[in-house]
C-alpha cells in the first residue's frame, strides 16, 4: 500500500492510497470461488457451477464488494499510518479500479485542529453575588400560585394579566406569511410571548372584536425573511378571561408535596429550591464568561462535520423546547438557524478537552458522587438516584465528563480578574439568562433520567 497526504486547510487533508494490483485480484478471485460453492443456477448442482460461468454472472457485483471493503481496510490503515485523527466521515472517491491495476482511492476528510491552548490571563469575569429574602420567597409563593390558577370568562374588556382567545393572520406587504396565522389561539397579555407590541395593542379589547395591530420583527429575529419587517395583524377576539388564584391554604400546599399541609415547611422547601437555582445561575453566569475569553483567546477552526453534527442535536433540543414531540422531523428546521450555535458550542467543546488534556486533569469516583448527590437532592429518592448513576457505566461517564468540565472551568477561572458584584436574587437570575444556556452538566444528567427538577 502507498500512502500520499496533501493539506489542503488548516484542517482538511487529502489522502491518496494505492492498492497493489495482485491483492486486489487476489481478494476478487477467493470471493469468486466462495461464491461458486453456494451459488444457485438453473441447470447446475449446487457447487458445480463452472467459473466461467460465476465470473461471468457476478464477477462485477463480487469486485464492487471487495472493493469496497479493501477501500475501507486500508483508509483505515492509511490515517493509522499517518497518524490523522479524523473529525467526522470522510469523502472517498475510487479514481482507478480497473482489473490489472493498482486500486487507487482518495479519501477527503477533516481532522481535529491542533490547538496551541493560550491562557485567558488578564480576562475580567463578573460573579454575581445575591441573598434570598424572604420577599423573595413570598413572590415565588406568588408565582406558584399563578401557575396553579384557573381561568374563567369575563364579559368585559381584556387588560394587563388577562387571557385572550384569538384568531389571527399576519402580512407583510400585503402578503399572509407562513406560520404568521392561528385559530383559537390563548394569549396572557403582559406574558411578551408574542412580538414586542403584540399584546398591548389588544387592551380593551372585548369579546367579538377586530382589530389591526401593527407591529415590528426584531432586527435579530430568528427567521431571517422576517426580521426587521414590520407586520400587520388581522385579530379577532373570542373571549376573555382573568385568572383565579387559589388560596394559600393546606390543599394548595399539599400540591407540592409537603403532606402535612404546613405553610412554613412550603416556604422552607421553595427556598431550598432557590437556593439551589440561584447556585445553578451563578455558576452558568460565570462558566460562559470564561468560556466567552477562552473562544476569544483561542481562535480555532472547527471542523464542518462536527457542526453539522452539532446542528442536529441543537435542533432536536429546540423541537423539545417547543413542544414539537419526539416523532417532530428536526430537518424541516433550516440549518442556517442552528449553525452558529452548533459552532460555539463544537469550538468550546474543543477547547475545553484540550484544557483538561493539557492539565491532566481526571476525576475520581468520589467526585462523580459527589457531584451526583448535589443534585439529587431534589428527588424524592436521593440515594437510590445516586446508586443508579454509579453503577451504569453511561450515566457515571456523563456526570465524569460534567465534573471535568467544571474543573476546567475552575482551571481557567484562576488565570482571569473575578469581581464579585452584589446585586437581588431576581437580578442574578437575569444575569444568567443574558448567558447563552449551559446544555451540559446538571441539567443534561437529570434529563437522562427521565426527572423533572
């Protein structure tokens, strides 16, 4: 076998190998003669028929066949022998495949880049720091009562906080857009679920009304064709409702697994939670600042393969995030809304294995526990949660590969500038959310296991 490598990019290679012509024929006359003792042809006993006959009748398909399978044996041999470390498949074209000759294919393929890590020495990374009031915690009694409120028709003008059943048909231009139209559609105003000045404009509003609304796509609208356009609205309205709260009573405490009914064992058990998101906000908020300096100090080309890859799982996330359903066919979102995502997320992806690489960093099985019990705490089966986890061989790598992560992120944070800013719990919760959404670690593990926090 001959091997050639041409660079063609930074992290394209071009791989050309040769087959000598004799192992080819070779390869192409045992798997004739194998074939002839199985064959089946009329006119001939099993294991009769003559060669000439075989070669004639399947000698095409058997050289195709072991073509095939020579093609793949010494690619893999050839980026072996050349030490490639491939990023995804390859592209592999045959150029000479003629009985007599040399076999000669070339293999397109991405590598991994290789990465000069540079330090985020100097990078200003903001840790907010916030208490949990007991302010805090009575508004968060609020908001479960508002998730757990009925609604029920009023005959009179929709306002703030209400909830509107609507159609509505959207244009541009004149023109009715796709997925710009619904029937029967419910809408809390003052919840911004739609375009910004969407809902205000529908204020006093009552049943059986009409109404135009104008309205402009944000420049940054995901939908490309619509963004910065503006729009108008053809809504009719069906009917309002307001919202009935229940009352903060032993039933309404029951609903979230405190049996005793007791209100200050609710507001002892809300403000666990908090605290445990406020941590989760935190960390998140900080971990994506350091990730911001690394990709900004370490500027790396990515594979295309990897954010193709990428770009299906960003997708299947979306689907789940919208409510689409597991059978919800992820290639009829464009990948053009996906990609810079998938790329961001390929490139810390590789950046960060390189930091742990390049620090030997490993973690151990008390750690993986540890990290486990963190979070299981809000199962109603803790320890049973953290033995499962430990004993599958899949789990236990997930929640390796989040502590890691972690410890690299820890890594990092020790070369930037941390400045601890004091600010509300609500305020530190903002933060986190203006951060791009940590898809790895905690959440990712809680959803392998089927829980909702």
């Amino acid at each position: 076998m001959q091997v050639s490598v041409e660079t063609t990019s930074p992290i394209e290679r071009r791989v050309t190998v040769q087959v000598p012509a004799n192992q080819v024929d070779q390869a192409v006359e045992e798997k004739l003669k194998q074939t002839a003792k199985t064959v089946k042809l009329n006119g001939f006993r099993p294991g009769s028929v003559p060669m000439s006959v075989v070669r004639q009748r399947f000698g095409k398909d058997v050289r195709n066949e072991v073509v095939s399978e020579l093609i793949r044996q010494h690619y893999v041999s050839a980026i072996s022998e050349k030490e490639l470390n491939p990023a995804g498949y390859p592209s592999i074209e045959p150029t000479v495949d003629e009985a007599g000759k040399d076999l000669e294919f070339v293999a397109t393929l991405e590598i991994f880049p290789q990465i000069e890590l540079q330090s985020i020495d100097g990078a200003e990374v903001e840790r907010p720091q916030a208490d949990i009031t007991d302010a805090d915690v009575e508004e968060m009694i609020e908001t479960l009562r508002k998730q757990h409120a009925d609604w029920s028709e009023v005959e009179r003008e929709a306002a703030d906080g209400d909830q509107v059943r609507i159609d509505f048909q959207g244009f541009i231009d004149g023109e009715a857009f796709e997925g710009g139209s619904a029937e029967g559609h419910e809408l809390v105003l003052g919840s911004n679920s739609f375009i910004p000045g969407f809902e205000p404009q529908l204020e006093g509003a009552g049943a059986g009304d009409e109404r135009e609304i104008t309205v402009n796509f944000p420049d940054d609208y995901q939908a490309e064709h619509l963004a910065g356009k503006e729009a108008v609205f053809k809504v009719k309205l069906h009917a309002v409702s307001e919202q009935q709260l229940p009352e903060i009573d032993a039933e309404f405490t029951k609903n979230f697994g405190v049996e005793s009914g007791d209100l200050e064992e609710l507001k002892t058990e809300v403000r666990a939670n908090m605290e445990r998101e406020l941590k989760t906000a935190i960390d998140n908020s900080v971990k994506q600042q350091v990730m911001a300096a690394l990709k900004k100090a370490n500027d790396i080309t990515v594979p295309k393969s990897l954010i193709a890859q990428e770009c299906q799982t960003v997708k299947r996330q979306a689907a789940q995030q919208f409510g689409l359903g597991e059978d919800f066919d992820v290639s009829q979102l464009p990948d053009e809304l996906f990609e810079d995502q998938a790329r961001d997320r390929v490139s810390v992806g590789l950046l960060l294995a390189e930091v742990v690489s390049a620090n030997e960093l490993d973690a151990t099985d008390d750690e993986i526990r540890a990290y486990i019990e963190e979070f299981s705490g809000q199962y109603q089966e803790p320890q049973e949660l953290v033995e499962h986890y430990m004993n599958d061989e899949q789990l236990k790598n997930q929640v390796k590969s989040a502590v890691l992560e972690q410890k690299a992120v820890d890594h990092l944070l020790a070369q930037a500038t941390v400045k601890d800013v004091e600010m509300s719990y609500q305020d530190a919760l903002q933060a986190a959310r203006q951060q791009p959404a940590d898809e790895e670690g905690e959440e990712e593990v809680a959803e392998q296991n089927g829980e909702t926090a």
